[in-house]
C-alpha cells in the first residue's frame, strides 16, 4: 500500500480506505458492572477493530484485554474491521424455584450489556455479544441474527479468550485425551496449563478463586481451553465429523462463557450463575421427576466378583434382582440399578456396541416380572443402557427402548458412553457412520435426543461418560445427575484409586458444573486386587453431603451395610433435595466442608472431607436458625483412624449447639465427617 497512490486505493478498495479512517479514532469503551458494583465488564476495539472484553473486581484486573470472534470453514473470519454499534443496557432481578435441586429459590440478578458488533469492511456481517454481569461472576454469549452475509455458520473455531490478568494456580484436567473427563487434576501455575478441560479453577495471589466454564450447551460443540503464551487460555472447540466443529443456520446463540469469582473457594459452592444462564423448566409439570437413592448390581461387577456377560458370573439375574429389590425396600432406597440386564455383553463389549439390543433381557433376566416385583415393593427398576458410544446404534432402538421401560414402570435411565474419546459413533453427512468426540456437537444432540424422548415418558436421565454439565438440568429436570470425572469406580479397579484429595478437588471443580453420579458408600474398602481404598469410613459418609446429585447411590454390597448398621442409618437417613447450600470452608484439593439444609424439613447435614494428611478443622454453624438449639449427631474419625491405618475407626457422637457454636473436627488422612443436625 506504501507505493500505492491515494487514489488508486480508493479506487482499488474504497471500503480500505473508509475502515482505516474509522478505526484511527479511540474507540469507545463500553462498560456494565455488577449490582454490587464490585465486577465490571469493559468492552471495546483496537485500531485494527479488534474487539476484546475485560473484567475487573473491585477495581483490579481479573482477566486482562481478551478476544472475541469466530473462524469459519467456508468464509473469512470475523475478527477485525469490527465496530461497536447500539449498546443496550438491562437490569434484571428475580428469584425462581427449583423443582429439585442444591438450594430451591434462586436469585437471578445480574446487569446485562448487548452491543452489536458490525464489519466495517469485508462480508458487513453482524452480530451481538450479550453480556451478564452478576455480582459472582460474568456470562457472555454470541448471538448471531438471521442475514444474507451469513445464512450458516460453518465454525472451525472460537477465537474467544480468558486472559488472566494476575499469577494463579489452576486445577485442570487435560482436553482431548483418550480417557475423556476421568483425570486426576493438575495443580500447576496458569502459565503450565496445557489443553485443558472446563470448570478450570484458578487461585489468584489474593485467594480470588475464577472459574472458566460454560453455560447452556446447546447444539454447539464443548469448549475447551488451550494456552496460547503467558496466561492467555483461548477457546478450543472440540471437533466435529465432517470439517467444522460447528454447523447451526442463523439465527443462533453460542452457549455462554462464564467466568465465576469468588473471594475463597467456599464462595464458588453458593453460586448459581450456570444454572441461571439456563433457559427456564421447558418441560412443565414434572412433580414425576423424583431425586431418590439406590442400590444396585453394580459394585460387584466392578469388583470383578460378577460379570456383566452372561455365563457361572452373571450378575444381573432374576434371583439376585429380587433380593436386591427386597433389600431397597426393606431400607428405604427408590430403586434399584441392575447392569448387564440385555443382550450384547458377551465378548468384548468396550467398543462393539453394535451387539447391545435395549429391549431383549437375558434369558435368565425376567425384566417384566422384575419391574412388577419392584413396583409391588414401592421400588423402581433403574434402567441401564451401556451404548459403548455407539450413539447412532442406541438411537436406531431408543424410542423401542424408552417405549418398553415407560410400559414397565421404568422410570429411570442410566446410559453409558464407553469408548475411547472421539471414538464415539454417529451419523454424519449422508447417513454415513463417523468417529466422533464425546464432547462434539453431534454427541450434544444426541444427549438432547435422548433427554427429550425420555421426557415425553417421563423417565429421568443419568449419562455416563457424557457431555460436560452446564446447569441444561434448569431447562430439562428430567436430566437428573451424570458422571463426568473420576467416580467411585476407580477404587474398586485400585491401583492406582482416587487419592485421598481427590473429593476436596472435585468439590471446587467438576461439581461447580452441577451434579454427579459419583456413586458413594463403600463400607468393605477394598479394591479388586485386595489393596486399600484411600478413605475412612467416615469419609464415605460425608460424600453424600459434599457431592450434590439428586440420584445417589449406595454403591456397596448389602452384607457391608447389614454389617455396619449405625453408620448405614446415616446413609438411610441422608436426603437427596436439598432448600439450601452452604460453603463453609475449605482450599482447593485439601479439605471441603458443604453444609445443606434438608428439603422437607429442618434438618441441616455438613459433610467434610480432607486429603491426605490430618488436619483439625474449625466448623462455624452460622448456617443454623438464630436461637434455635440442635442437636448434631457427628459421625467423624476416631482416634486410630486413616486410610493407612484403620479405616473403619468410626466415633458416633452428640452434641447440643446453636448457631454460635462452632464445632472443632479433626479428619484423618483420607477421612472425613458427617453430621446431621436436628432441632431440639
Ligand atoms: C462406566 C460407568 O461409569 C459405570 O458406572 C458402568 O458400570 C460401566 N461403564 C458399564 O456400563
Ligand atoms: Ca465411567
């Protein structure tokens, strides 16, 4: 352009000339805060016309000048020659009602910035960045308006970035490996973070706690992050089947990106900001979706003293269903999961999931009289479909599938997605079966595929292996719980199990996205190969109160529980909807004490667990009603205890306080503590 006449430019290319000359001038900068005041959002662009945003607290930089804009496959990327037209300012404050849930009103107050952001050169596409501006954190989202320059969205990547403005450590897991979510976290500085998954957690120099995550993933394929230099983490979608990650005609949101910010890491526990990014209840009446606890066929299979295969192990047998329903009821469980119930487990079930048919039972599985028995018990059937990622092959059956357990009173379904990752199956272009990402686009409709024909039975959904949580269980409640990280199975396979500060990670990190199906309550803490599971008994107990999920399980055998009566009527007694959650103390990967309030009463539960050291820990019961008196049942590690040491070392204990007590615990190495709380 240097030896370009002036008027040959503007000749050649008028529009050049006119951007230049509007992007010379300061843009403007165009800011929103909290309705405390104490977070701000700045938006603005560069001379390029490069948009980016900013987000300070009270007054410090939380993540510096980050990017914004889109690539595409099949049109350029939008990025530059970017102006901000018509920002839109709106407050909004209200409370709604969660049919079941980690607390039952929910306040959603936040401010919210809508700017437009328009070319000024090139294609004259448009769109809008819509940003929520809470007084715990930040959503944004792209939303794209129907237009000639832009019918369909081919996207091969988000150009959206966090840049962290100030040194942090961050708890991460990495992105785009074969074992999909089920990793142990990194504890590294930001600048080590590699690929790495949402919720990431970071820890500033100060104790501010951020969390990167999303909201509302909706027919958009996960967000991951990658580190392009220094602190600056940028989005990486995960794949798509046939070229872009993203196909979506306009017009179209993105799901949000959320920045979540707390002063400690208990401040990230009360937080609501995923699920009120949610859209609301799309699904009406749905006083049949029941939060319950169950019992199952399950850990012995892990345990490899059963197979899911037919043959001398079977586990999932009539007899053997019978008592375990005659268990459930005798106790008090709501249903009871049976795995390995249908054809298609013989051989190597990993990854031929071609053979699975959802609707013939074993021969010595009698599905019909069993669903009979159990509802004849007050118990329901928990209905397994282990898929081996074969999504296209589980939908070729699903409404047969779904038909057949609604008829039979099944109203919940477990599915499972075992593959390695991106070796998940479905129907791409033309029909044609391809390899696709746990987390991909495809896979986000599939899981919604499923969702919505569960629904229209009334049968809940728990996905293993599934996509990430990002609070859809607002707008579907029959989404109950998932997995998505390390579960209690991998104590039963041992060496290595989870470590001892596994959980007291999981608190401020997975379980930030919403439930989990984690699968809680061994008593006989051994492993397959007869090594040590890294927790006390104690530990076992506090689990149902630190992890949240409106299904949970007592995952050991019956004569474990018979065993040990006292500590199981903790278990039996524990509830599984909640009216309110309390952070109450704890540091990422070490300790995390979550206190909640019963749903049907006045009860309030603490669960504590620690990692793998003793620690005392101080438990102020704040929470509790002013003047009211209770009495705490603990449930806390004896004076042996610890996961080296004796494990079943169990103190059961009462005692009377108010809400100006505190309560001084110790845990063990690998232990924990659980109590309930009565008023007197
Ligand atoms: C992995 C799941 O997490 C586990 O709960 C299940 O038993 C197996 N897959 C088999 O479906
Ligand atoms: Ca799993």
């Amino acid at each position: 352009m240097r030896h370009v006449p002036m008027l040959a430019a503007l000749l050649l290319a008028p529009w050049l000339a006119v951007a230049g000359a509007q992007e010379r001038m300061p843009a403007p900068v165009h800011r929103v805060a909290s309705p405390d005041g104490s977070l701000e959002v700045s938006v603005t662009t560069d001379g390029e016309g490069r948009a980016s945003y900013a987000v300070a607290r009270r007054g410090l930089p939380l993540l510096a000048p980050s990017r914004l804009g889109m690539l595409f496959v099949d049109a350029p990327k939008l990025e530059r020659h970017l102006a901000i037209e018509a920002p839109r300012y709106r407050s909004h404050d209200a409370t709604w009602e969660q049919p079941w849930g980690e607390r039952r009103y929910v306040r959603d107050s936040y401010n919210e910035l809508v700017l437009t952001l328009a070319e000024t050169a090139g294609p004259k596409r448009r769109f809008d960045v819509v940003f929520r501006v809470f007084d715990d954190g930040v959503g944004f989202r792209y939303a794209f308006p129907r237009q000639d320059a832009l019918p369909t969205l081919r996207i091969s990547e988000e150009l959206t970035e966090f840049n962290v403005a100030t040194p942090a450590i961050a708890w991460w897991i990495p992105a785009g490996e074969w074992n999909r979510e089920e990793y142990l976290y990194h504890r590294t500085p930001v600048e080590e973070v590699g690929d790495a998954q949402t919720p990431i957690t970071l820890r500033t120099g100060d104790g501010t706690h951020l969390v990167i995550h999303e909201a509302a993933l909706v027919d958009y394929a996960g967000m991951n992050l990658t580190r392009v230099d220094g602190r600056r983490l940028k989005a990486q979608l995960t794949p798509g089947t046939d070229g872009a990650k993203v196909v979506r005609d306009a017009p179209m949101d993105t799901p949000w990106r959320t920045i979540l910010v707390g002063d400690d890491a208990s401040d990230l526990v009360e937080s609501s900001l995923i699920l009120n990014l949610n859209a609301p209840n799309a699904l009406g009446d749905v006083s049949w979706v029941k939060p319950m606890k169950y019992v199952g066929i399950w850990w012995q299979l892990h345990l490899d003293r059963l197979t899911w295969a037919t043959g001398p192990r079977h586990g999932a047998t009539t007899a053997r269903t019978r008592r375990m329903i005659d268990f459930a009821a005798g106790h008090g469980f709501g249903g009871v999961l049976v795995e390995g119930w249908n054809i298609g487990w013989d051989g190597d079930w990993f990854g031929n999931g071609q053979d699975f048919s959802f609707t013939r039972a074993t021969p010595d599985f009698d599905l019909p009289a069993l669903a009979a028995y159990a509802r004849a018990r007050g118990v329901m059937l928990v209905g397994h479909h282990e898929t081996s990622g074969h999504a296209a092959h589980y939908e070729s059956q699903l409404d047969d599938a779904l038909d057949l357990y609604a008829q039979l009173g099944v109203g919940a379904v477990k599915t499972g997605y075992v593959a390695d990752a991106g070796q998940a199956k479905v129907l791409g272009a033309g029909g044609r079966l391809r390899y696709a990402w746990h987390e991909g686009q495809a896979m986000v409709r599939h899981h919604q595929l499923v969702v919505d024909a569960a629904a229209a039975r009334r049968i809940t959904v728990n996905p293993h292996e599934p996509v990430k949580d990002t609070g859809l269980r607002r707008t579907y409640p029959n989404l109950l719980t998932r997995e998505g990280a390390r579960g209690m199975e991998y104590n039963a396979w041992g060496e290595p199990g989870n470590p001892p500060g596994h959980e007291a990670t999981l608190a401020y990190t997975r379980l930030l996205a919403g439930p989990m199906d984690f699968t809680p309550g061994i008593f006989d803490m051994r492993t397959r190969g007869g090594g040590r599971m890294a927790t006390t008994l104690a530990k076992q107990l506090a689990l149902y109160v630190v992890i949240h999920s409106p299904l949970q399980m007592a995952a050991d055998l019956p004569e474990h529980y018979e065993a040990r009566p006292r500590a199981f009527q903790f278990i039996k007694d524990v509830p599984v909807d909640w009216s309110d959650t309390r952070g109450v103390a704890g540091e990422v990967g070490e300790y995390a004490v979550i206190a909640r309030r019963d749903r049907a009463g006045d009860d309030w539960y603490v669960g504590g667990v620690g990692d793998g050291v003793a620690r005392d820990v101080t438990v102020p019961l704040g929470f509790l009603d002013q003047g009211r008196r209770y009495i705490a049942r603990i449930h806390r590690d004896g004076p042996r205890a610890g996961w080296r040491d004796d494990q079943h070392d169990l103190v059961i204990e009462d005692r009377e306080v108010g809400a100006d007590d505190a309560l001084s615990l110790r845990i063990a190495p690998g232990g924990g503590f659980a109590i309930r709380l009565q008023p007197r």
